[in-house]
C-alpha cells in the first residue's frame, strides 16, 4: 500500500534526507523544510520502501504538494 | 433485522450471544456486578442504566442494535432522556453507547421529534456533567448529532457517523464512497476532528471511556509532596537548536504524572489540527487538562483549526473546573490567502474568548518562544493567566528578533555597505531583544511571573495550579 506525504503548510526544501529505494522506519524523517522560521521534519507515518521523492533541496512547497511516496 | 423475523425463542437464545446487545455492551462498559437497568428491558430499542466506573458513580444508555438496527423511536428516546436528566440531578456523568441507524421511519415525525428531545436533554446537561459517547457501529442521521452534541466521542473501528450515508450522496453529488470512508474512525479522527479517540476495537474503546470518565469522576486533589523531589531537567527534551522542530508529546507525557507504566496522558483529536495537542492527565494526582503547541507539525504554528480545537478544549476543562496547563512554543499564526479565508480570524477569536472567559485555575509555561499574536493566544498574561512561567532563554516577543530588526531597520539595512550588512543585522536584533524581546524584559513588564528551574517544571506547575482558587466555568459546552 502506498502512502503519500504532502506538504502541510508552504515552505522552502531545506534538505531531502532520503532517496528513492531506501528502506524507512515508522517516524523517519524524509524531508527538512524550512518556514515560520523553522526547521520541520517531514515524517513518515508508515515504515516502508521510498517509491518516490518529488521535491529537491531548494524548492519551494505549497500545502498540499506531494512530497514523497512511501510503500 | 433477522432478530425481527426471528421467533421470540430463538431471539432470547441470539441475545445472549449477540455482541449487539445492549445489557452485555453496558455490563462491558461498567464495573462488574453494577449495572441497575433504570426500566425493564422492552422493544424500545435503548437500555438505560445506573452503574460505577471504577467505583464512581455514573449513568450509562446504550441504543439496542438487536431490533432495527438501534433506531431510534419514542419509548427508547424518553429512557435516553430520563438518564441524561437523572445524571444532571445527581451531578454524575453520562455515557452513551451509540449503534443506531437513526430516527425509526415507522413512528415518522414523533420518532424526529423524540430525536430532538434527546438532543435537548444532552445541550441542558452540557457543561453540568460530562458527556461521553461512544460509537460502537453506524450512528447515522440524528444518531449522528447525539454523539456531537456530547464532550467526547469515541470511535470503535466498526463506528460510522454520518449525517447521510453513501447511497444518498451517490444519488445527490455523484460522489462514490463506503460507508467507512465516508464517516469511519480515520474520516473523523483526521478529517473531520467529530472522534476525539479512535478506539483499537469495542472492548479498547470501553477501556479509553472508563478512564476518561474516571478523569471527570474522580479529579484527584494536587498533592505536591508527591512532585517536590521530582528533579529532572524537562529542558534536555528540547533539541539543542531552538529553530529545530520537536514532538512535544513526549515532554507533555513527562510532565503529566506517570500511570502504570505509561503516562496519565490521553490525548484528544491527536491526529486532526496536530499542530496543537489537547489532553487530559493527571498532573501530582489532580486530572488537568494540557494544551500544548506541536511544534513537529507545521512548526507548531497556530491555524483555523487548531484554534478551533483547542477552544472546545479550553471550554470542556472551564465547564468542568479542570485545571489547565499550557505548554507555548508558538512561532505565531500560520499565514495565507485559505487561512485567511476559512476563517483564521473567526476561529483565533474563539481561543482568545475561550482562555479570556475561564475561571478554572490556568497556568502557561513558555519552553522556547511565543511571537505575535499566537502569544497572546496561548493564555497569555493579559487573558487572565493565573501565572505565566517561562524556561531559560525563552523568547517573547511581536515576531523573532531577526524579522523584526528586518523591518524596523529595513533602510538602514538597505544602506549599509554588502560586507557589513549580517554584522549589522546581528547588531540590531542583539539590540532589539534588550529592549523588546527577550525573558527579562517579559519579566519586567509582568508578563511573566517568573523564568523557572527546568528541574523543577512539575513541582512549581502543580504548587502554581494547587495555589489558585478552585474555579468553574458558568456556561455550556458547545461543540465549536
């Protein structure tokens, strides 16, 4: 089953901490985002295998952008 | 359905098995041994009972999901009725357990009309007793609003709460869905924010009331000998960076008192609007009620909805002379055109009237920062906080010292020779957080009563909560 983590708020891409094919744990952190002045993990609430990473380092998320796939 | 046509015989055997069956439903909710049925069992199509969780006194309904689905008809709504007014006369709380496919279509508008008078009953009783339901299976049409009409739902996995179910939706708007998706435990616990537990199966849903209730029913008194020699330093659960983002579940559990092996913290609504986390614990053996900011999720940045969670929250713990603790790391108020628009300032105002109207005992704690209007916000000094503590180094403040000096000296930034231009900033917001920002200046003006030990969090919390006049709030709980 394929679960979709999308952005919660608009911020800047600070860092991608995973790449696609690699094995997460339940909680992991994906993606850093920068807004509000803060560092966010993007967290993934299902263990599994990184099908897809759909943003890069720099990018700017609106809420509701996909940022990663998790199988 | 097949207990209808079924011969009377054959129903009683089915009834002992029934896991349906209201007597065996309340008899799981209740101590052993305590339920006293408050009528004979009848075709009403609801039970209605006195009995105790853990020893405190309750009432208790359960809609009878054996004949016609649990709808809901005028015999059954009037023993419904009877233990919502009992309840509010003995000053005990009410549980209900829902499985009902709503209004009987054979009584036609009395059975409508029978709905409505429960529905009045539960809003008398609001905020004079807690109300707690529990959805066992479908609670459709008006056995949708009896739940969210009361202080706290929870959702067993089979619970389905709609107002009209998928054929009807098919057949007005197209849409397809199930009737879990439309209104199952995860359409409500994350979207909708109507569950405020999602329950692992029926007899785990019984265990979250039975303790939720024993919150309501058996408040404890503050014991501070219990916490005085409580010593750790709650500060090191904070990441070292102060832009770093947290989960804040864990300190909130930590503060709270322990409960067996885990914490005495049971969350509400944990995964809608997470960016605020709303509870009930016990805090030196008195049941508090903590609203702490996310700051893991959207940075922990106050929005519409959240707002609007803890507002109800706010009033729940108000209504029923709940403590309240209050954890801010706030970076402010989530910007944008759909906030905006879906009523950021409608729902913020809601927080502010809800923490400005409490009489209960309210005690804000700021671990890191509290900026703007999110400041105020989170209980703040000038709502009417009973006391406002803060951490080392936590920052209050219209908006973070960097920002601020970006406006405030934007020309002289501008003017500034490129090489200078980070040194002056730096100058600046050291600057400006002597004079505007910044624990001391806080202090100086009172609106912080004091920078407090980390150590020492649970002991100087409790001792400030114990210390205030007990309060309650005069006014109803109305679902916000």
């Amino acid at each position: 089953m394929a679960e979709e983590i999308h952005a919660e708020m608009v911020a800047n891409v600070l860092r991608v901490e995973v790449a696609e094919g690699e094995t997460v744990d339940r909680d992991a952190t994906l993606v850093l985002l920068e807004s509000m002045k803060m560092e966010i993990p993007v967290i993934t609430e299902v263990g599994g295998v990184v099908a897809r990473v759909a943003v890069n380092a720099g990018d700017v998320v609106r809420r509701g952008d996909l940022i990663a796939v998790v199988e | 359905m097949t207990a209808l046509a079924a011969p009377a015989g054959l129903q009683n055997a089915d009834r002992e098995t029934d896991p349906r069956d209201p007597e065996a439903r309340l008899a799981r909710l209740l101590d052993a041994d305590s339920v006293v049925p408050l009528h004979p069992r009848d075709s009403s199509g609801a039970l209605a009972a006195r009995g105790r969780i853990n020893g405190a006194k309750v009432l208790a309904f359960c809609t009878d999901a054996t004949i016609m689905g649990g709808a809901m008809g005028v015999e059954g709504c009037r023993h419904i009725v009877e233990a919502i007014d009992t309840a509010v006369r003995e000053r005990v709380p009410v549980v209900g357990l829902w499985h009902s496919g709503g209004a009987r279509l054979a009584e036609g508008v009395e059975a409508l009309d029978a709905v409505g008078q429960v529905f009045a009953a539960m809003t008398r009783a609001s905020g004079r007793v807690p109300q707690i339901s529990v959805v066992l299976g479908p609670a459709a049409g008006g056995a949708a609003y009896g739940p969210a009409l009361t202080d706290l739902v929870i959702m067993a996995p089979a619970g389905r709460v709609f107002v009209t179910g998928p054929d009807v939706v098919r057949s007005v708007t197209g849409e397809r869905i199930d009737m879990e998706g439309l209104g199952g435990p995860e359409a409500h616990g994350r979207r909708s924010g109507v569950a405020h537990v999602v329950a692992d199966d029926e007899p785990d849903a019984c265990a979250r009331a039975r303790r939720l209730t024993t919150l309501f029913a058996r408040p404890g008194v503050f014991d501070l000998h219990a916490v005085r020699d409580d010593v750790e330093d709650l500060r090191a659960m904070l990441p070292e960076s102060p832009r770093r983002a947290y989960d804040v579940r864990p300190l909130v559990r930590r503060v709270l008192d322990r409960d067996g092996a885990g914490s005495s913290f049971e969350e509400l609504q944990p995964r809608w609007a997470p960016n605020i986390v709303v509870g009930l614990g016990q805090l030196a053996g008195r049941t508090v009620g903590v609203i702490a900011n996310n700051p893991l999720r959207m940075g922990g940045c106050l929005d519409s909805a959240s707002a609007e969670k803890a507002s109800r929250f706010v009033r729940m713990c108000d209504a029923f002379g709940v403590p309240m603790l209050v954890l801010a790391d706030v970076p402010g108020y989530l910007p944008g055109v759909d906030q905006e628009w879906d009523g950021v300032v409608r729902r913020g105002a809601k927080l502010l009237h809800a923490f400005a109207e409490a009489t209960v005992p309210r005690v804000t704690l700021v671990t890191r920062k509290a900026y703007g209007g999110a400041y105020v916000a989170m209980n703040a000094r000038c709502l009417g906080a009973t006391a406002v503590f803060a951490w080392p180094e936590a920052e209050i403040a219209v908006m973070g010292a960097k920002a601020a000096v970006g406006i405030l000296h934007r020309r002289e930034l501008a003017a500034a020779p490129e090489e200078e231009r980070e040194a002056l900033r730096e100058r600046l917001a050291e600057e400006h957080e002597r004079i505007a920002g910044g624990v001391g200046r806080a202090m100086a003006i009172g609106v912080v009563d004091e920078v407090i030990d980390p150590a020492h969090t649970r002991y100087r919390l409790a001792e400030a909560l114990a210390a205030a006049p007990a309060g309650r709030g005069a006014h109803g709980n109305i679902p916000l």
